[in-house]
C-alpha cells in the first residue's frame, strides 16, 4: 500500500486520506487531505521502490483553495532513481504553500499505462506550523 505521512515541526498532526482511481484510457490516483491547524508546505519527498518502465508518469500537488500547483510543474516520476528518496522542488507561490486550518491538499498520480496501481510509491508531505 501507499504512505502518505504528514510531520510538523516538533508535533505530529493526525490526516486524512482519500483514494480513488479512474480508468479513462489514463490511471490517476488521487489522495485528498487537510491540516488540522494552519501551516505552510515545507517539503516533499518521493520514494519508488522500482521505476515504471511503461508509459508516462507524472506526480502533482494541488492547493485547494487556490486552486494552484505547488509544484512548477509536474514531476516526471520516469526520472528518478529506483530506491531512492528524492526531494522535489517546490517552487509556488508564497499563498499556494499557504494553508489555513483544515486547508485541504490534493495529490493526484497519472499514467498512461492501464497496468499502473501506485505499488511501491511513497510520498512525504511536511507542513511548517506556528
């Protein structure tokens, strides 16, 4: 199964998770949460237990409430190391970072390759809160 782990500086907040996948001639997996508090994206880091080797696959993360990526672009998971815990850049806009209590996030994992289910994918999410 996938992880999704939030951290705060100092406290650990609880999250929720929501997983849907949609078969349109594309596979996206989409995972949805909130913060408990107020908080500002900090980091987020990838790890694949191995790489996908058939077809495109592109990870994004979306403010709700600004509708806006966090990300300046989507990240080409065909890029990374297999194994290996990769930082990826966040490079928004100081708002799009920004979320208020119970701000909701959205991340969304596409392929175009039918067979794609999102094994062995991980995602580290970490929020700054005051």
């Amino acid at each position: 199964n996938n992880l999704l782990a939030l951290e705060a500086v100092g406290t650990t907040y609880p999250y929720h998770i929501q997983w849907d996948a949609h078969r349109n001639g594309a596979t996206t997996l989409y995972y949805k949460g909130w913060l408990p508090r107020s908080g500002t994206l900090s980091s987020v880091k990838v790890y694949m237990g191995s790489i996908n080797t058939v077809g495109s696959y592109t990870l994004n993360i979306q403010n709700v409430t600004t509708t806006n990526s966090c990300l300046s672009a989507a990240l080409d998971m065909n890029t990374l190391v297999a194994s290996t815990v990769t930082s990826v850049a966040l490079t928004a806009t100081a708002a799009d970072l920004e979320f208020a209590a119970d701000g909701v996030w959205d991340i969304s994992l596409v392929s175009d390759n039918a067979g794609f289910d999102g094994e062995e994918v991980y995602l580290d999410l970490v929020f700054e809160v005051s």
